[in-house]
C-alpha cells in the first residue's frame, strides 16, 4: 500500500528539501514498508492527515539513514556487580529489542488511533 509520496512527504514537513542528500525515492519506500508493517487499514479514502504526518517522519528519519539500520541495539534487563576486588559485572539483553528514533515514536503515536488492535477488538467492534 502507498501511504506517502514524495511529494505529500515535503507538503507534510514543510521542507522540498527534507531528504537532505539522502534518497528521497528510497525513503518514502522504506516509510511506506514501515506504515504497512503497523496494522494500518488499507481502504483510507482519503488518507487520514495524521497518517500521512507518521509517515512524512519516518521518511525523514529513513532518509538520514535512522531507519533499518541493519543492527540491533539491546535493552539491558538486569545489571550484576561486585564492589570486591576482582570485580566482574555481568549484563542481560532482552532478545530481540531495539532503540526507536524520536521520528519513529512520533509517528507511532500518530497511527495509533488507526492501528488495528486485535481480532476481539475488531469482532466487538464489527458488532456494533
């Protein structure tokens, strides 16, 4: 699904330039796989405004190289040390877990109220 194009990108930041020297085409492909990733409805007629904001930040963050980076950061969940000589510290990572930018947390914000939620939310909500 295309939520965003250049075009409505630079109409959202406010910036013709806002790719910087990154690709433009690349980091509108890579906001358009992010929004699609998140659950979002693919029958938007037009495109809700907030949507299109999410993705206007994420194509910036993606366009300065911030997006997929290739690499997971670890979210320590437990920390060990010794105050004796000889000292050790030990360290845990959660499986998986990664740092998001402050484009991609504003733009998860942004989506939120469009984010399907799950099918006992759907069926409830179908039923009304």
């Amino acid at each position: 699904m295309i939520y965003v194009t250049t075009a409505t990108v630079a109409a959202s930041l406010n910036d013709p330039l806002w790719a910087g020297s990154g690709d433009a085409d690349r980091a509108v492909k890579m906001a358009n796989a992010w929004l699609s990733s998140k659950r979002l409805p693919t029958n938007f007629d037009p495109i809700p405004q907030a949507v299109l904001d999410a993705g206007a930040e994420v194509a910036k963050e993606a366009a300065a190289g911030n997006l997929y980076k290739g690499r997971t950061e670890g979210v320590v969940t437990s920390k060990e040390a010794s105050a004796q000589s000889g000292t050790h510290v030990k360290k845990t990572y959660a499986d998986g877990s990664e740092s998001i930018t402050a484009g991609e947390q504003l733009a998860l914000a942004l989506i939120d109220p469009y984010v399907t939620k799950g099918f006992a939310i759907n069926a409830l909500l179908s039923r009304v």
